[in-house]
DNA sequence: TTGTAAGCGTTATCAC
DNA sequence: GTGATAACGCTTACAA
C-alpha cells in the first residue's frame, strides 16, 4: 500500500479501526492493549504518519520553535554559536528559525516583528539597536528573550557574552609584560557595547600597571575591514609609532594586516600585533597571529540551555547575566620589546 | 488599555462588538464597512493582534517556514548562501529553518526527518548522502526540494550548483596559460560529487592542451585542513614536485597554506599556488592568494526562486538544473613556470 | 482500555 | 456587509 500526501491521526484510526483518542494516546505514551499497540504501530509505518505539530501547536500554544535573530551570517563568530544552539534545541524538539538582519537596525526590528508573527517560543537575539523598548515588550508578555553577546543598558534580561572587557585587559597584559609600553589599540565604534568594553579593558591595564595612556594611540574604527586597514596605517604613520597594536575585531583584524603587507611592515620586529575572534586565520598568516579567542561554544551551549530553562518556565534567578572568559592565544606576532 | 498574554480574532470580536467572521475578512483584505474598519484597526493596534500563523496553517495546510539542511554553519560558503535565502524567503513570509548536520550522514537523516516532522513547506538541503530513496521519497509526496551543491546520481530533482567541472578546468587553464606542465591538484574524496567534478576538470584541460597527466600530481584530501596540508607536504616531497598547485577547497587551501608556511616554500618563485571558495581569506595572506570563487549569492538566490517557484505549484521544466559559473581570481600568488 | 466530544485560532461557506 | 458555523489535526477531560 502506497501512500499519496500526508496521513493523519484519522487515517491511522480508520485503517485499525481505532478511535483517533487511542491513536493520540498510543502516540503519546498512553497504555494501549498489546493488540492495538502492534495495529497501530504498523498502520503508523505503512501510512508514514508523523504528528502534525501544527496541529499540536494549536492545542498547546507551543509551535516549538525558536527565533535566532543576528546581525550577519557571513561572521563565523555567530554562525559557530547558531550551530552549538541549533543542536542543543533541536535535540529537545524545537526547530532554530534563522534570521539575518544584516547589521541594519531598521531590518532588525522588521525581522524581530516577523519572528513574533510566526509565534516562535522563544528568542535568542543580538542586537544593535540602542533602544529598549521593543524588547521589553516582549518580556512584558512572557516571550523567553536571551540577548547575546552585548548588554542594552537598564534592560532587565538574560544575557549571554564574552567577557570583553578583560578580553582586552588581559591582551594588551600580554604586551605590557613584554615591556610594550605605547600600544596601540584599533576599537570598534563608539557607543556600541562591546567596543566600549574592550576599550575600558586597555585603560584599565594601563592604570594597573601603571603605564600612562597616549590618547593618540587610540583610534577608533567600525568594525569593517576598511577601517581596520585605515587605523592601521594611521598608527603606523604616527610621528611616534606604537611597538605594538591590539585589533579589537575580526574584520579590523584582516584590514590591519592587509595594511601590514601593503606598508611591508616586519612583525613581529617592526610591530607585535594581535587580533581578534579567528583562529583559523591566525594559523595561515605569517608569521602565525596572536588572537583573542571569544568562547563560542560555551556561549552558545549557555544560550541553549537558559533557553531551555525559561521555556521549561523556570525563571529563577532571572534575569541571569552569563559573563564568559575569553583565551589569548600569543604567538609569534609578538615579541618583547627592546 | 494594556495587553497581558496574546490576543486572537476573538478578542478583536469583543472589543469591536463585531462577529469573528468579519474580522477575519478585515485581516484578509475583504469588504468592510469604512466605520468597521477603523474600529477594527483600532482594535488591533491596541490590543496588539497578530494573526496566529500556527492556526492559519492548521487550515491552509502550510507553515509558512522552509527547512535549509547543511553539513555544516561553520563554513562561510553554506551561510553565506542561508543569509541570501533567508532574505528572499523572509520577504514572502516564509521563515527558514536552519538544521545543521555537522557533516554527519547519520544526522543528515535525522534532520531531514526533524524538518519533515515540523510540516516545512518546502527543503533546500547540501547532501552528502549518497543514497537517494529518502529524497525520492519526499519528492513522490510532493514536498518541494531543492538540492544545492552537489548532484545525487539517478535523482530527478531540482537543483542549483557551481560548475565545478570548468571551475578547475578553468583554474589549471591559466596555469597551462602560463607554461606550468607538472601541475598538482589536492582534490577532495573519491566518490564525492563536487571532488570527481573537479578532478574531471584537471583531466579534461590536460587533454584539451595536449598536457601529459603525471597520476602521482593528482592527490586525495578529505576536505579537511589536515588532508591539505599533508598533501601539499607529499607533493613537495615528489622527487619531481610539481610547479603548481590547485587546491579543490577552502579547509584544505588553510592546510597548504600552513604547509607552505612551514616548508618555507617562497610562493610563488618556488610554487605557484590557486586556492578555493574563501576571497576574504586570500586577501590576507602574503603574497595574495589566486582563488576559485564560487557565486555564492547567485546560488542563494536561484535557490530561493526555485524554492518559491514550487511553493507557488509552478512545476513548469521539472526537475530544473542550474550549474552556475565561478571566477578565477589570479592573483601574485601565481607566476610564469621558466 | 477505549471512545465521545469540546476546543485551540483560523478560514471559508453559507445564509441573512 | 455581516454573522453563524463547520472544518483543519490534535489533545484532553470525562464518560463508557
């Protein structure tokens, strides 16, 4: 017997001649004569039935499915996290509805709207809108939202991140135990959250140890490869050139040692120079890349499991702030200063 | 007035003193009475309705979401193809959901059946199965599928990849070009689509030009960073090694490169090499690394219109075919063989 | 253990 | 133009 379209419960009901409540409960767990187990099960095969979870959804108000909303899909650093979440949620039967917003605050709001019209269960999101209030909405009516990888200041949410801050400390500690003592530092765009940590991270070490801040040693770009690339040649044309530089992204990163290659700068002689967020990169540059590695399976394991947790309407302890160490990798890209 | 929960048609009802009936003629752009209209708008706005997608679907019979299967998030050739898809469908409604198979055949099953389970509309899916009955399956009941990347044998099905074939065809063309004879390639597994496809172009270009094919130049990778390295290391090692180099993707161009690193192998003065599929990548590393580029946006896009071609029951030229064409990019990485 | 029937939020078919 | 009402496939009391 071949099957055309999808069956349902009834088609199982009327080839055992079952009810279609037993049918439901035998699927679901419920006791059933021994007979009647081996009837359906079979009528289940040949028909190839699989619950409607539609359906199911209607009745329990649950579509099992969560809403990931991130600002690019052409960033490994978030795609490694949407694959360690997709496979967390997906083992408890939930489906992982991507969405890319491609970096556009006007689209990230469009798609968050989209999100909540297909009455996901819950969101796992990055933003870069400054605002609040379209994401207190949603908490206001109960909708699990798990905020990666940036704070949004007086938001009382779950939040998953990289410990930026001493992401940087600890990089720019790296030099200054190498007796670096102008570093430069490439930051992202003022006013977004990690940028600002990461800088708060480089004054701070500074202070610890003492070692006076050269404002012009700060340059700020925006996260874009061109930037990255710009910083770079700005520092290094500087009538008193850093010894060492700490690239705050991976973009900035790949820009900074395109302007290294074009200046025919020697690292790490000329320069030490560390980068941000991709090892795999680091591997293939020459000399081998210092890099500031963020967590990205732990972050996204975090994620899936708080998610989990709140859909699990478990909110103790809410809102939870999960603040995740960062790795520096050093590798031949630095030396101790002479 | 404010909302706690969800509100449904049935509440837009009550507030409106209107029949559920004529609501829903208002959502789905029927005739209502002007003065309705506004006192069901109104209504809406406040109480904040949306349209439940999940019971729509129950009678429409569709879910509105599309299910992307991958081998893997971590590579930037898939995602950047999801983010184009996920644009173009997210315009017409559809949400994607993201399953990742994680280069497991195994689980590539699984969550074929997972999205099968979950009602998608519609698969758009990278296999690396090589059996076709569950495809052939979907495809007799109806279930629009769109195959990306790579062919599956005795397969009627739509499907959308580059032309791999002349892709290295045309790479090892402009090394013949530049008088390279012992041309090396690093190919992926045998008995995988896109590697024979490949490894066919090599052929057929030494044959067109009268080349003479040395079968110890031509070596077999597994697609990973490892494979490549050690095949450029073997191909070094050659007693004669060859000129040039073609590797047949992008983890495997990462290990050579690191070969290359390591070996001191002065590229392109004592090797000329062309690398795969990563152009951010090739930008970075010294000197520019020639590369074969595949037209990831275009197969993102043909892919989605196939997708929404079939959703809107347009069977016309089943099974269609796209082979997409790619780009040699040379670079200083490759020179004239004296 | 099994079956009946109500209800989840829509849409669609009728009368009115 | 509007409003009952049945139906979509499922779950879940409750009754048998």
């Amino acid at each position: 017997m071949e099957v055309s379209g999808i069956s349902t419960i009834k088609d199982v009901a009327k080839y055992t001649g079952l009810s279609i409540a037993t049918i439901s409960k035998y699927i679901n767990g419920g006791n059933v004569l021994e007979e009647n187990r081996r009837m359906i099960q079979e009528a289940i095969d040949v028909l190839d039935y699989r619950r409607n979870e539609i359906a199911r959804g209607l009745k329990t108000n649950k579509t099992m499915t969560i809403g990931v909303l991130l600002p690019s899909l052409e960033n490994i650093f978030f795609t490694s996290i949407v694959s360690i979440i997709e496979g967390i949620l997906q083992q408890k039967g939930y489906g992982t509805i991507i969405c890319d917003f491609k970096e556009d605050p006007t689209l990230e709001r469009k798609k968050l709207e989209f999100l909540l019209n297909k009455h996901v269960d819950g969101i796992i999101m990055v933003s870069y809108s400054k605002e609040k209030e379209h994401i207190q909405a949603l908490l206001d009516k109960k909708i699990p939202i798990i905020l990666l990888d940036r704070m949004i200041k007086g938001l009382e949410c779950d939040i998953v991140l990289a410990d930026n801050l001493n992401a940087s400390y600890q990089a720019v500690e790296e030099l200054i135990i190498r007796k670096h003592r102008r570093i430069g530092i490439i930051c992202g765009p003022d006013h977004t959250y990690t940028a600002e940590e990461r800088k708060k991270g480089y004054v701070r070490v500074h202070h610890d140890y003492d070692v006076t801040i050269d404002d012009k040693l700060i340059r700020n770009g925006d996260y874009t490869v061109e930037s990255g690339y710009q910083a770079l040649v700005d520092l290094w044309k500087m009538e008193h050139p850093p010894s060492s530089i700490l690239v705050t992204n991976y973009e900035m990163t790949i820009g900074a040692i395109m302007a290294v290659n074009d200046l025919n700068i020697r690292i790490p002689d000329d320069l030490s120079l560390i980068g941000f967020d991709n090892i795999q990169m680091a591997k293939v540059v020459r000399p081998p890349l210092s890099i500031v590695e963020q967590p990205m399976k732990e972050i996204g394991e975090t994620a899936a499991k708080l998610m989990l947790k709140r859909l699990n309407n478990d909110y103790g302890d809410f809102p939870e702030v999960y603040r995740l160490k960062t790795n520096v990798h050093i590798k031949e890209s630095v030396s101790t200063n002479i």
